[in-house]
C-alpha cells in the first residue's frame, strides 16, 4: 500500500514538473480545444455518413466562381421542359366584378374539358368504373351532396357523420384484424384526408408515444428504400431521423438490414404491404418480430392494399400475414379512395390500442376560445367524404369487395403474363396485388413511357431500377388486352428507333437517375412545384 503511495507521490511530481513550463490558461484551453476539435470532427463524419463524400465534393464545387450561375440557368431550362410550355397567364387573379350565377357551370365544363381522359388509361388515380354519371360513381357523388354542408368538428350538430366516421373506422378495422385474438380487441382510430394524413399521424403519435414510453427525444425510423415518400416527409415534419434500408434481391424490405440500424434512438419500423413501386408485400411477420423483441413500434402501410389483400386472402390467393393478427404491428395506415371505391380525401389510420392513439391527439386548455381537441391535423373536415366513404362500403358490403378484386387481381396476373411475353421485357420481383412494374435490360423503359404516353397512357416511372409500373384498377379491366398490345407496339418502335422522342421525358428521366448529386435533382423538384402552383 505504501509502495503504491509513493510511487503516486513520484508521477504526480513527475507531471507537474513536466507541466511547470506551460502557461495555466494554455492548460486550461488544451481540453477545450480538443474537444471542440472532437466535436468537428464528429459532426464531420455524421455529414459524411448522411450525405456521402460525393455529394459534399458536389457542394464545395457549386460555390466556385461561375459554377452557381451555370447550374441555375440549366435548372431553368428542366424546369421549363418538365412544365412542358404550360402557361398560367391565363389564369384568374381577381374575382369576376359580376358573378356568374348558374353560368358558372358552363366555365366547370370548359375547365374539365381541358384534364386528361382518364376513363381505364391512368395507372392507379381513379379506382372506381365508370362514368362519374352512373352506377357506382353517380351513387357516392349523391351521398357526398347530401352531407356537402357538414363538418364533424361539430358533432353535437351533425351527429350523423359523426356516426358514420365511427362505423367506416370500425369496419375497416375488422377487415385488418380487430376480431382475431392476437389483435388485443382495442383496435381504434380515425378517418383522414389521405394516405400522406395517415401515414404523418401514424409517426407523430409514434413518435409521442415511445418518447412518453422510452424517454426518447432524438428519434429514429428505419424503413426500405421502397417505402412511400410520405415517410420522408413526416420524417422532415417531426424531426426524425430516417434510417433507409437497400431492398434485398427480391426488392423486399431486408430484416437483417432493419436489425443493423436499432439503436435506442429507435422508435419505429415501416413495412409496406404492399409497397408502391413493385406491389411486392415486405416480411410484416419478420418485422413484427424484430419490433417485439426490441420493444419497438411496426407500422404497416396498407393505403393500397387495405381494401384488396383481406378479399383476395378470401377469394383463395397466397396471401401472407399483414394485419394486427402479427403481434409487434402497432399502426396501420389504409386508403378508403383506392379500392375501397371511395370518393378521394378519405383514409384510416388504425392503432392497436388506445394508449398509443391517445399521443395523436391535441387538447388545448388555455384557450380563450375555450376548450379545445382535435383528434387529426385537419380541425374543420368534409363531412360529406365520410358520408362518401360509408356509402362506398355500405353498398358494396363484402361480396361487392370480393367481386372487384377478383376481377382487378385477375386482370394484374393477366398483364403479368402478357409482360412477361414481350421480348425485351421484364416483371420486378413477385407481384402479390395489382401493381405490375417492369423493366427492360434492351430498350430505355423511358423512352417506351413516352411512346405510351403518345397512345395516351399514363403510367408511373419509376429508378433503381429504371422501370414503369402500371397499378391496376377496375378501370383496366375492359382494355387491359389494349394496353398489352400498346406495350409491345412501344416496344418495338423504341428497338426500332432508339433515341428519345421529340417532346419526351425519357432525357430528364434518364439524367435525373444518373445524377450523383441528388441534392440538384431535389431542387429541380422544389423549383417545378414552386412554378406549378
């Protein structure tokens, strides 16, 4: 013990004799300096790992003299190309001095003559068949017209939409699972405007929860590369961070990929079902796992599949496991205004239990406008959507779902096949639903688009692949044989005539994927929505 003493005694004798020629404030300043260097060179490698070094390299070289002027001007002239000549001179600014009365209906007329005809050509987009002045269409329109004057911020006033909106959550949320055991019987949740408003209170409320739960105030999300954008964006919102996962080889989400990004900043997982791009359905069974035995949140995106998968489950198809019946699923997000045949602005946004669904809410009770909660982003909403969205599922009641996704998935397999047939052609992945992507390793896919688009076709283009996607609605089911023979017809004149067709997209399609700097292409995109509204 006295050895050890002494030989303390020595070193700190040592040390300060070392130190003596040394000014106190330089050894005072020495620590302080390292750290702050520490910290730059922390902040360094975050900023390299977030951006990587090309990007970084790409700004630095934006800032020389000449560099920023050049790359604006050719920004410009994207721009202007992607606005394809449009003009909005002609525009209204200032309101008619006179109003038009019922002539104003002459003026819709003229407006909607100018959209495009959309009747079974547009990928996805309207999902119902028909003309809007029969059948189905002409039913929903009668029913949003009937409630056009209501708003559920009300509810002591119109208690009937607020009837409505509970039993469209109710019945949406026993097509996904709230009657199956595992479920815990406390599925709940809310109408919103959309499949972006429902995915956004999905992570808000998430994000609540676990920093209530786990203490977390620097979140994270991890999700696969195909997952919707509109992640992106609530990520942006609710400052989160984005941990995003390449696809494994059958363009799934990868699970190991998901495992190696959990750290105890992690607040939830996002598994497609399916997801956009290819209609490939990512391993919900696997994530939900993962988020059991990492105490995490899953949520599953099934704005498109909501109103499908439970139906083609029925009708017999290899549907795999998707809904609350997976333990570790948390939230759900499911469009109404795509297969549910429900007019657009509608979508649900289900949680497992009413702990977690509490955190989406805000009450405010310092107002002096008096107490005040609103339970999802919008405070006043359309009753008349609600009243659309009931009528949908009212009328159509289960055999009327089994019917159109018989026919709707029955068609995707046959364009499946007939994809498959067109030499030079290829299917992405395992299609699971109605969503068809395709590409091609002999002719630019762009460069097709743009054909198909000449025969008024309106497809989704799609990178990482270069591929297009056709998402299949009642609307194809009548000409889907039409659009095959389109195909192969684009096909061939392409192979015959490479090169991008004169007012053609396939060049911006093309460079946009080729661009190390994504920091460009996001501006080019910033730049088209600012001149587009």
């Amino acid at each position: 013990m006295e050895a050890a003493s002494e030989l303390a005694l020595r070193l700190r004798a040592a040390a300060n004799d070392r130190l003596a020629s040394y000014e106190p404030l330089a050894l005072v300043a020495a620590p302080l300096l390292v750290l702050l260097v520490a910290r730059a060179l922390h902040a360094a490698a975050n900023a390299v790992a977030d951006r990587g070094l090309v990007a970084i390299a790409i700004a630095a070289v934006k800032l020389l003299p000449g560099v920023s002027g050049y790359i604006a001007a050719e920004k410009k002239k994207v721009v202007d190309k992607m606005q394809s000549g449009g003009a909005k001179n002609d525009r209204r600014a200032e309101l008619p001095t006179i109003g038009l009365a019922e002539q104003v209906i002459e003026e819709l007329e003229t407006l909607k003559a100018k959209d495009v005809d959309w009747q079974g050509k547009c990928s996805g987009t309207v999902y119902i068949a028909g003309s809007e002045s029969e059948g189905h269409f002409e039913l929903i329109n009668k029913a949003y017209s009937m409630f056009s004057h209501t708003n559920p911020l009300h509810q002591d006033v119109f208690k009937s939409v607020a009837t409505m909106e509970a039993e469209v959550v109710a019945m949406t949320a026993a097509l996904l699972g709230s009657k199956e055991k595992s479920s815990g019987g406390q599925i709940c949740g809310n109408m919103t405007s959309g499949g972006t408003e429902s995915i956004l209170l999905a992570v808000k409320t998430t994000r609540d929860y676990m920093r209530s739960k786990k203490g977390i105030t620097k979140p994270e999300m991890i999700m696969a590369e195909s997952a919707h954008s509109a992640y992106d964006k609530a990520a942006e919102y609710f400052n989160i961070k984005v941990r995003r996962v390449p696809v494994n080889k059958e363009f799934l989400a990868d699970v190991k990929g998901f495992k190696r990004c959990i750290n105890g900043n992690t607040i939830m997982m996002i598994g497609s079902a399916p997801g956009f791009p290819h209609g490939l359905i990512d391993p919900i069974e696997e994530l939900g796992e993962l988020a059991s035995r990492y105490d995490i949140c899953l949520h599953v995106d099934l704005c498109l599949g909501g109103f499908v998968l439970p139906f083609a489950r029925k009708l017999g198809y290899p549907i795999p496991p998707f809904d609350f019946s997976v333990k570790g699923v948390t939230s759900i997000s499911s469009d109404v205004h795509k297969y549910g045949l429900a007019p657009k602005g509608t979508s649900i946004v289900l949680y497992r239990n009413h702990e977690i669904r509490k955190h989406q809410f805000v009450a405010v009770t310092e107002w002096t406008g008096g107490l005040y909660v609103s339970p999802t982003m919008a405070g006043s909403r359309p009753g008349g959507l609600i009243a659309g969205a009931w009528t949908a599922m009212m009328s159509l009641g289960l055999n009327g779902y089994l019917d159109s996704t018989s026919r709707i998935m029955e068609v995707s397999k046959k364009i499946q096949r007939g994809i498959g047939e067109i030499p030079g052609l290829f299917v992405i992945g395992k299609p699971d639903m109605t969503v068809v992507a395709f590409a091609s390793d002999v002719v630019d896919i762009f460069e097709v688009n743009d054909i198909m688009s000449s025969k008024g076709w309106h497809l989704n283009a799609l990178q990482r692949p270069n591929s297009l996607h056709i998402c299949v609605t009642l609307q194809h089911t009548t000409i889907y044989d039409q659009f095959l023979k389109d195909l192969q017809d684009s096909v061939n004149t392409v192979k015959a005539n490479p090169g991008p067709i004169s007012g053609g997209m396939a060049p911006i399609y093309g460079a946009a994927g080729k661009m190390p700097d994504r920091g460009t292409v996001k501006e080019l995109l910033v730049e088209f929505m600012d001149s587009s509204c």
